[in-house]
C-alpha cells in the first residue's frame, strides 16, 4: 500500500483529521511529495468543505482541490469503535494532523498523551487559530479573524484607506505551511532520538512570522509602519501604473534603469528635473512623479508599455487576473495546472506542486476521494478487518460509504 | 560545532549563499529549527540586506531579523581558493541554498553537478523568481512582480478599485517557506536513498499554489474571480465594520449568530426585513445589510463592540496595527516576540518561530552575524584551515573580517 509513488515522502504515513483549509492544505502539500494520506471524515457528512460551492457534478471544487492524492475513510470517533480503528491507524503512522479548536481531542481521549502511549514514534501535530497555550487558545479564529490580529491587513491597502484583507486566505495557507515544515523537522529528530513528539501551530503566530522586519523595524525605530499601497516605500518609480487597459508595475531601481525608462516613454522632459535627480528625491517627491508617468502610461495599452519596457530592460511585468495566469505559458511549462481524472467529476484542474525535485517527484496526481471512498482500502489492507467487520461498522453508524 | 541548541534539526548543516528575502527566510526557518547554517556573503560589502535601513549602531534591523541564529562567513566565490573553500564546505555539509539568477551558480563552476560529485549526499535547493525551466527562467523578479503575475493582486482590494499589492512580502515568503519544505522533504528522502537531489522553487509558481480554490473554481466555472475587498464573498455579515475609532472584524456564519448580533447591537429592527431573513438573502443584499450595521457601529468605538460581541459569542476581532500586535498577550504567551543580544546592535526584538515543539524547541535565538564574524570558527574549524591560512585568505581578498 505504501511506497511507488515517487515522492521524497513516499512511505511516510499520515493520520489526517484536519477540515476546511488550513490542515488541508498542510495534509496537500505532504500528498503532494508522496506522503500517503489517510483523510478521516465524519460519516455520512464529511469534511465541511464538501459543502463549498460551486460543485461539479455533486463535488465541492473547493474540496476537489485541496485534497487531491489523499485516501479518504469515515469514522465516527466519538463511538468507541471508532476511536479504536484510530488507534489502530496511529499505530501504523508516522504523522497525525488535527486543526479541532484546543481541546476537542482530549476531551475524545485523543490527545497526545493517549496516543503517544500507543505509538511512541507518533508525530502528532495539531494546527489551530491562536495555539494550544496562551489566553486565547479557546477562541475560535477564522482567515479574516487572524489576518486582521496578525497585523498585515493594517499593512495591505492604498494609505489613508480602509486596512485591507489579502484576496488568498494566506491566515489558513501560511499556518498549513508552517505545520508541513513542522512536521518534517520532527520526522527528522525522530530519525536522531527514535521518538516523535508533539508539533503546536497557531495560525496568528504565523501571521507574525511573515511580518518579518515589520516587527524589528517597528521595535527599534517606534514608527508605526502603515499601508503604503501599491508602491515600494524606498524605491521610486518601483509601483503600479495604469496603462489604457489594465494595470501592470515597472520596477526602476536605479538612476540608469530610471533614465532608460524616460527615454522609452518619450519622457526626457523628467530627467531634467531636479525634482526628481535621484532615488532619494523621487521618492520623497513620489506623488508628482508617479501622476506624471501615470499620464503617460493611460495613453496606451499594458502590453504596448510591457513589450517597449521589457526590451529596454526595465524590470516589470502585467497584473494578471486568474484566467491568465492558468494560461501563462511559464506557468504551464513549470506544470503548475495539472490535470485529473475524477471518478465523479470528471477531467478537473488542479494547481501543481511548486516545489520540484531532480529525482523525486511524484509521479501521479490522484483525485480527492469521495466520501468513504477508500474504507475498504485502509480497514481491510492496512488494519486488515474482514469484509463482514467493515459491514458492521457501517451498521453501527462508525463508517459510512457516502 | 554541531548540535546542542536543541532543535528537530540540530545536527543538519546549510551552507546559505541566499541574499535579501526569499532564500533567508528559508533558511532563517531553518536555523530557527536548529539547522547549523553558515551564511557565505561577498567580502567586505555582504548580503544587499545589510544595506537596508533602518540601522542601528550601523546593523540592519531588517537584515538582524531575517538573519537571526545563522553563522556568517566571506567568500569571494569568483577567486579559485574561495571556489576551493566552498567545495571544502559542501563535502560536510547536507544543504546547499541559493537563490541567484538561474545560470549564476554553473557560470561559477557551481553548479548541482559539480556539488554533486564532490557530495553526492547533497541536498541542493534553488529558489528563483520563475524556476530553472521555462521561457521567463532568465527574467529577474521581485516580490511586487511576482504578486502581479501570481494573481493575488488582482484579487486583494476593493471591488471596482485597482489591484492592491499585500503588504508583506508574501511573494517572497512562501517561496522561502516552500523552499524549507523541499529541503526537509528531500532530507527525508535521502535517509531512504542515500543520495541527495536538486531542489527547484519558483516565487511565481508558489504565488500560484497559493491562489488554491480560485485555480479550481475559475478552470471549472470559467467565471472569473475578483476583488470582493473585506467581506466574504458568500457569508454575511462576515466583514470588516467601522467602529468610531478604527476598524472591527464581524464574522457572524449562521442565523442563530446574525440574531444574537441584532439583539447585542440593538438593530432588532433588521430582524424582522427580509431582506436579510437567510444568510443567502443577506449576501445578495449585502450592500444595504452592510451600511445599516455600519450605522450603528461608527457611533462607538471599536472596544466597546469588540467587547459586547465577545460577551454573546459572536466571532470578532480587532485589526490590529504592528504595534498592537507585538504587545498582544496571545502574541506574548506564545513567545512570538524575542529579545537576543547582538554584538553591536545592542539587545533587538525580533518575530519567534511560529512552530513549537514538546520536545525539541531551540534553546537560543542567537544574533544575526556581522560580516565575516565566524570566518575562524567555520574555516579553522570545520575545514582545519591554519591561523597563517585564513590571514593568507585575507589578503588575497578571499574572506574579509568586515
């Protein structure tokens, strides 16, 4: 059952209990690298993203897509029979995922201490809003909740304007990638001590983390960093312009790249302005500067400005919406669009895997279990119950086949 | 020289040629874990970062935060005994991370190949703006290009307004915090193989991995998604609302909450409209919903709501700028705020590791190196280079001490 997808995770097994976003999308990124994923869903409801619309022949793509390669049973683990069939899994795990509100596993007789006794090897890894310490570990959190704590949406948005909430619900994803590495790095002390041990993520110390210098800026100078929109706060012209038909960003770092750049426009009437001589005076004298080209860049269109720009070699680039970047052609050469075959939905695409290997890569991307989907995978292949046991469990409600 | 801080990878080695952002803040992540990592910067001018303000007794507090718990060497890598060193360097080491142009490193006779034989066990890791393939592989990137081409830009900000860039540099975070997952992943593939491989991260292609469902949602409906600024797109009142003296999240997900948040606001008057009977109607007419609560809410300040809301269970928030944020008791229980000592700097704060262990935390955060502070440590004594050696080294301008 392990092993043969190719990944450099392959023949690493996980316990996957997490829901909705941020767990699932740590459990993606391990399936992604060959980890074998065994995703517990509550019977005859599942995980709450099934209902996440707009669905494709009865499935959620919400779910579709972050749960691609991962094998999906039911259990009910408040019926003791379930809650032995988990053990039975930890047994045979290396890696246990739960995003439950603080609390929830123990009060099932889950908690790390029970199942560290079962598998001592066990790393069990537990993904939450605020943590499993700290005043708030009780409270609930959602993305926008820990995007507004977490101190980047103060950051985000044109200045004077309203705090700004980041279009990708980053709160979730940040945390997932913050579990996935936390994980690993106890994959690889268990390799050193032989023992594994538990791994505690709050989704709101992720957002700290990825304020990086905004904390030690803030700390030693006491100045409050604000939202500066859509252009380099040191670096000018480094921004946003409007060309006649959307938006694209020209990146001049420097006096020569600033030069090049009024040639191209036909703006050499700016170089002779003491206004704006250097990076410094450009960019404490940015309004005029930036209206000024501006003006020039509305008279014709982003890839008019992006072709005269891109030969001169002046670093910039278009703001592309979803659809074209599903059809970018670096995009596609990198394979980030993959393609897969759902049992009930059909053909459906998916993002790949941004993270490539010389010799491991996985090989396949299977499709997002259906509800149930692979009960008699994991209960009889890998805990090796009868095919009558597993009809029991159905009838006593501790699985479900859809 | 290795091991003892604690860490899950206490023990694992990084030799780090990674400048400015994405490639130190992997291997920031990774020293925070408890890796060994040994920075090799330019002699006498160092990582660009170092040249970022604002300084404190002439430190980088943006270089101080990124490069925290890391060893710092010289090495001019264009001088045949700097390439000799590096070599040296990478025979005991398990990971090597760059993030140059691609081409750099094999211009430089440095390349996974060479590295490879002299260490067939090692772990190569390249974090590029576009990746080592594809028709944009040569084409510089930074963060705000990558947030452009990646899509999120154009869905963060008001709907109707221009795309908006995230006020942190998630363009290159994720791209260091996917790279930190290839490594350790390809760590863990080596314990299996005995070999190590090249790894390839893409900023454009994380900014891709990280649009999740919209990849999806956009390929099967071909309904392109956009900017829906502060609220969820189908939950309401699930939003950002005006208090008198600043701005409060509400994120009321069900009838029973929407009731409880009438009765708290006294708007029992919305109640009965039914306009706003379900939470379908309530989205549909989401504008009207939205400023009658924002009536209400502007007339007090964002604590006595945040309070009232708390008190009857409806989930909220504050938006908290940076300096909220380093002073929040969740934030401070958590240890997402250290205090280390530099040598010149004096004491700095900087972010925590957002990933805790039960049993394997580093014990230390240790300074940020100045330039060329561990040439000894690292070259007498990891590579058992003579005092009379590395002053040899200095003169030929091989390694500086400053």
């Amino acid at each position: 059952m392990r092993g043969d997808n190719g990944g450099p995770l392959d023949g690493v097994r996980v316990v996957d209990l997490t829901r909705v976003l941020a767990g699932p999308f740590c459990s993606m990124v391990l399936a992604d690298l060959g980890a074998e994923v065994i995703k517990v869903e509550y019977p005859g409801r599942g995980d709450d993203a099934r209902a996440f619309g707009p669905h494709v022949q009865g499935e959620s793509t919400y779910f579709m897509s972050l749960n691609r390669n991962k094998k999906g049973i039911t259990l009910n683990l408040k019926k003791p029979a379930g809650k032995g069939i988990l053990q039975s899994l930890v047994k045979k795990a290396d890696i246990l995922l739960e995003n439950f509100r603080p609390g929830t596993m123990e009060a099932l007789g889950l908690g790390y201490e029970e199942l560290a006794r079962v598998n001592p090897k066990l790393i069990y890894a537990s993904c939450s809003g605020f943590g499993q310490t700290g005043p708030l570990r009780d409270r609930p959190a959602y993305d926008l909740i820990v995007q507004a704590m977490g101190g980047i949406m103060s950051l985000t948005g044109a200045p004077g304007g309203p705090p700004t909430r980041v279009g990708s619900s980053i709160g979730d994803i940040t945390a997932g990638l913050f579990t996935a590495i936390g994980v690993l790095a106890a994959l690889q002390a268990r390799e050193r001590t032989g023992r594994g041990q538990k791994v505690d993520v709050s989704m709101l110390d992720c957002q700290v983390a990825i304020l990086e210098n905004a904390i030690t800026r803030y700390l030693v100078t006491g100045e409050l960093p604000t939202r500066v929109g859509n252009r380099h706060p040191s670096i000018t012209p480094f921004a946003v312009f409007p060309g006649s038909d959307g938006y694209f960003i020209v990146a001049a770092g420097n006096d020569t790249l600033w030069e090049k750049l009024c040639r191209v426009i036909g703006r050499e009437d700016l170089l002779g302005n003491p206004l704006f001589a250097t990076n410094a005076s450009r960019t404490e004298n940015h309004q005029e500067l930036l209206e000024a080209l501006e003006g020039t860049f509305s008279t014709k269109s982003t890839g008019y400005w992006l072709e005269r720009l891109q030969e001169a070699g002046i670093p910039c680039g278009p703001i592309l919406g979803v659809d074209e970047v599903c059809r970018h052609p670096q995009v596609l050469a990198r394979e980030m669009i993959v393609e897969l075959d759902h049992p009930k939905a059909g053909r459906i695409k998916v993002p790949g895997c941004p993270v490539k290997f010389s010799e491991t890569n996985r090989t396949t991307t299977d499709p997002a279990p259906t509800l149930g989907q692979h009960n008699r995978e994991v209960l009889g292949g890998i805990l090796g119950l009868k095919p009558g046991e597993i009809e029991n469990l159905e009838r006593d409600g501790v699985v479900s086949f859809s």
